[in-house]
C-alpha cells in the first residue's frame, strides 16, 4: 500500500512586498512546474512583508482553493532578509526553495534542483549566467562588491548568486539558528557550507512592478555584508593608521634635523595644512568604522525580535513571537 507521508515534502518560500502585479502569473507559472515533478509534497509559504497593496489578499485568494498554500503576513515591512528569516522559522518541511514572486527567478529551475537534492545535494544554489534589464552600472557595483568580499574572508563566497536556492533540513536547522539582527542572508549561505551545488541560469526583468532595491538599500546590505562577515575594515584602519604615523615619523626627523642643520624659515603652511586635513580625514573615517561595529553591538545587545507576525493560515495559529 503506498503511504504518501513517506515521500519527500517541500516547501517553496515566497517573499512578497507589493507584488499584486506578478502574483498571479507567478502562481500559475509555479503550478505548471510543481505539477511536472512527482514524487514529493509541496507545500508555498508566502510570507507577505508588510504589503500595502492587495498582494495579501491575492494569497488568501490562492488559499482558499489550494490546501497547499500557506501564508505568514508580518506585522509591518521588515526587509527581504528578516521575511526570509521569518519563512525559516515556519518550514516543516525536508527542503525549502526560496523564490522571489518577480518571475526573476524562473520557478522552472525548482525540477533541476530536486532532482540534484535527491543526489545528496544540501544547497542547490541558481547562479546568473547573465543579467538581462540591469544597467551597466549596477553589473560593475555588483562584481566590485563580490570582489572585495571575498578578498577579505576565507569563506568562500558564490558570485553572481541571490537567494533563489534549494536548501535541505540541515542547512534550514543551521539558517534559523543566526538571530543577529542586521542580516544579510547571502553571507550566511556561504557561512554555513554543506553541499553545495550551482546550476546557471539566465536571470530575466522583472516580470512586472518595480524593484525594491535601489542603491541606498543596495549600498546598505553590502555595507552590512562586509559588516556582518568581518572585522577586516577594523584592522585596515589600524594598519592605515600606523603606515600614516611612520611616515609622520620619518617627516618629522627629517624637518627636525634640516633645522638643526640649516636653520629653520618657519615657511611651509601649505604642507602643515596637507597633513592636518590628510589625518582629519583618515581619523573621521577610522571613526566613521568603528561606529559601523558599536552600532551593530548596540542594535544587538538590543535582542530585539527579528520580526513580528500580523496573521496567518499556518497550522498552529500565529505566534506573534517572533522567533523559531
Ligand atoms: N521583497 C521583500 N521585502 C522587501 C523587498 C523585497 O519581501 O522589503 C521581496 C520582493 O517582493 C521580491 C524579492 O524580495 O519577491 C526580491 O525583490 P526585488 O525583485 O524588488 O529585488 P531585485 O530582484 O531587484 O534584487
Ligand atoms: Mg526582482
């Protein structure tokens, strides 16, 4: 006799924040590829980020007439991060698949990745072979950051990868046991390690409605990227600081001694004025790093939840909590 709690079971995550545009294709689009791969039990997890338009709705939509669509709503937009953060926490499942609802990342892809978890795989991650509709700057910035990056920790880091992965139960368990507050969930795919595996993909426009990301989000989660992995810009600022001082060092030997040797002019304003503004500098942004750090220990020793739940369909009820 077959006994279906036995198959596989996994959950598709879908951060959502006003995406009533795609929904609906990204749905039917999604049902057209689960239903092309037997043998395991899906399940969707919408966790709707504090939406203001109808894109909660359109889920309990999907809700009513799919038992298989669960949905997490939280109490306010906390970010992609803590949304990913909060589909975690709430998987039951063997595996989850992280998908964004813009139709960027082609549900498509989710057969492949089955298929290389079943080979043992634990995280079957979607990198970009090539990024259509993202402007020529944002392809630089892009592979600058992934460069610095990975220059300055050994983790090894996967370029040109998002969010859009199969993760297995192990990497799940050790994913909701990082509760820092600023998160950047990329980092930690590569932090944690396991099996990893890649598969290429051709990264399209947005299907509809517009990005949420622009340079200043941008700008802030690489900040919080290098932030969050190392302390590495700490120590650059010490190193600056005494390549500054040993320079300073032999300068002042060396004006010393030429007035002891030929007297002195008192000229050499410009040069005085050179150095002050040059140290100013380097001190405010050695400041301006260390700040980074202390504001990240301030918004730790905080403990504030991660994430606050409005309503949801889960089993269970809502457990405004915030946490696993
Ligand atoms: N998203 C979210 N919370 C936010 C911003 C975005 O849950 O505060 C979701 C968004 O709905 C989408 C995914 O994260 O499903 C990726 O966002 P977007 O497409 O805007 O980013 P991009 O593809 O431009 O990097
Ligand atoms: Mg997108």
């Amino acid at each position: 006799m077959a006994e279906p709690q036995t198959q596989p079971s996994l959950t598709v995550l879908v951060p959502m924040y006003n995406e009533e545009a795609v929904l609906e294709l990204f749905y039917e689009e999604l049902n057209r590829v689960i239903e092309t791969i037997p043998g395991i039990d899906f399940t969707y997890l919408f966790v709707d980020d504090g939406s203001r338009d109808a894109s909660l709705s359109i889920v309990k939509n999907f809700a009513t007439n799919d038992p298989r669509v669960t949905y997490l709503a939280l109490s306010r937009n906390f970010g992609k991060e803590r949304a990913l953060l909060a589909g975690f926490d709430h998987v039951t499942t063997d595996a989850v698949v992280v998908i964004d609802a813009d139709l960027q990342d082609p549900p498509a892809l989710i057969a492949e990745m089955v298929d290389y978890w079943q080979q043992g795989y634990q995280d079957v991650y979607a990198q970009r072979r090539s990024r259509k509709g993202e402007t020529w700057l944002k392809r630089a910035t892009s592979n600058a950051y992934y460069r610095v990056l990975q220059s300055v920790t050994r983790v090894e880091i996967q370029a040109n990868t998002g969010d859009f992965r199969l993760l297995d139960r192990a990497c799940l368990d050790a994913l909701t046991r990082f509760r820092e507050t600023e998160r950047n969930t990329k980092a930690l795919f590569s932090w944690i390690g396991f099996r990893k595996q890649a598969i290429l993909f051709d990264r399209e426009p947005r299907a509809a409605g517009r990005s949420k990301f622009n340079y200043r989000r941008l700008t802030n989660l690489a900040v919080d990227g290098i932030t969050s992995f190392t302390t590495t810009p700490l120590r650059v600022s010490g190193f600056f600081g005494f390549i500054v001082s040993l320079v300073a060092f032999v300068y002042l030997l060396v004006i010393v001694l030429q007035a002891l040797l030929f007297g002195s002019d008192a000229a050499g304003y410009p040069s005085l004025m050179a150095v002050i503004l040059f140290l100013g500098g380097v001190q405010l942004m050695s400041l301006g790093v260390i700040g980074e750090y202390v504001g990240r220990i301030f918004n730790e020793t905080k403990d504030r939840p991660n994430y606050l739940i409005g309503e949801s369909n889960l089993p269970g009820g809502v457990d405004h909590d915030g946490g696993p």
